[in-house]
C-alpha cells in the first residue's frame, strides 16, 4: 500500500543543509495499523508528510498504491492524496467557517459524492454528536472537534488514514474516547491506519510499532 526506499530527506538552513530523515525503509500492507514514536524533533511529522505524497523526499523511492510520488508534480499528488489519503491532526483543522455538518461535508463535496450530506449526516451519528451538527468549531469543546475530525476522516472512505498526535491536545479521559473511536471506525472500515503517537497507551494499540531517532527508523518486534 505505501512503500518507502531508501528515503532520506534535507533541507536548507542557513548556509548548510540539515538532515531530518535518513534512508528509511518502510513497507506498510493494507489494513495494518502502524504507530511511529520517537523523540520531539526526531522527523515523524515529516516522514507522516512523505507518506501521506504532501512532500516529495530528496532521495529515495516513494510508492503509494505502486504509484511513484517522486515523479509527479503538485497537481498529480494532490489527486492522489484525493483518492487515497485522508486526514486526523493534533489541531483539529476544522474549518472555522463552516458547521460541524459542513466540515464533514466538504471533502466529499470537493470529491463531487451526491450522497455528501446524508453520509456526512451518518457519520456524524457515529461519532455521536447528531445533535452538535449546526455548531461552529469555536462552539465545540477540544474533544468533540476531534470527533468532527475523526467523522471527517472516515466518510471520505480513503484507504489510508493518517493522525499526527490525535490525541495530543486532549486530556487522558477524552483521548482515550478518542483513541476507542479511531480504532472502532477503522476496524469497521478496515481502514489503513498510521499514527504519530507520545502515548504509550495508543502506540500500543497499534499492530506495528515503529520509533524514529534522529531521522532514522527502528521497528520494534513484538
Ligand atoms: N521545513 C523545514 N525546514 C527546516 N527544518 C525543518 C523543516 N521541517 C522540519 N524541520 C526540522 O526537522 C526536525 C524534525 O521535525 P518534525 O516536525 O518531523 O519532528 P517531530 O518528530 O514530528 O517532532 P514533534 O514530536 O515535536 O512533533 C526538527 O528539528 C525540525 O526543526
Ligand atoms: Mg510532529
């Protein structure tokens, strides 16, 4: 499903270049749930990016659905990541514009899905805030926005989900219900799942567990 070779990404600062990965090899098959733990700094948000076809890696191979991201342009990547890949954030990323209705709404309406409204009407019953639908972000408390972002996510019914920290800025009682959430919606859809993770508690949910450290990856074998 995503396959990296022998990645390795740099960038320029002031006057040098820095290394945030080094030569990662990663093959993630489809319906897997994978973790990446590891240090602040140590490049999980960067390598989520590659895997997700936001960035395109300095060296290396990069396939999503034997397709090779190194090779396209913007446009081409944005259609796949379309397609392929949707979206949990530490932040939430809701739109503050739009309802909590519209906000599930609107990647599937981008995809031109007729049925946008009613399956976001649905999946906003999943994730149990039916009643919030007409609330605005800054009229939802931090852990029913990440349900909003959790319902957004999975009724775009991309293959893979990525989540960089989804329960990072939330306290232990309301990531845990988020975490049952995630792993409940991703077993019935039978979802790809990478997670960037400092809790141990999710980590170990996962099947693999994978620590970056200083850009390098390890695999922990259980
Ligand atoms: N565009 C960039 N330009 C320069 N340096 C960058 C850039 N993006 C990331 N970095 C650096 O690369 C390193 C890895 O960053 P990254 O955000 O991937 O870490 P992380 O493991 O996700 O950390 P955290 O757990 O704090 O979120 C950091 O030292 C960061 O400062
Ligand atoms: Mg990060």
């Amino acid at each position: 499903m995503i396959k990296a070779s022998d990645v390795s990404h740099s960038v320029a600062v002031h006057g040098g270049q820095l290394q945030i990965l080094k030569n990662i090899n990663l093959d993630i098959h489809k319906g897997e749930t994978v973790a990446i733990v590891g240090a602040s700094g140590s490049g999980k948000t960067t390598l989520l990016g590659m895997l997700a076809g936001l960035d395109v890696p300095s060296s290396g191979e990069l396939t999503i659905n034997n397709t090779s991201i190194s090779a396209l342009d913007e446009e081409a990547r944005s259609t796949i990541r379309r397609d392929y890949v949707a979206f949990v954030f530490q932040n939430f990323q809701l739109l503050e514009s739009l309802t909590a209705l519209e906000n599930i709404m609107l990647p599937l309406e981008v995809k031109g899905d007729k049925q946008a409204e009613k399956k976001a009407a649905s999946y906003l019953e999943r994730v149990g805030l039916k009643l919030r639908a007409q609330h605005y972000p800054r009229q939802l408390s931090g852990g029913e926005q990440q349900r909003i972002a959790l319902a957004r996510a999975f009724a775009c019914e991309a293959p893979i989900i990525f989540a960089d920290e989804p329960t990072g800025n939330l306290d232990a009682e309301t990531g845990a219900l988020i975490t049952e959430l995630l792993f409940s919606m991703n077993a019935e859809s039978d979802t790809t799942l990478v997670l960037v993770t400092h809790s141990a508690e999710l980590a170990e949910r996962c099947q693999r567990q994978l620590t970056m450290h200083a850009g390098q990856l390890s695999e922990h074998c259980r």
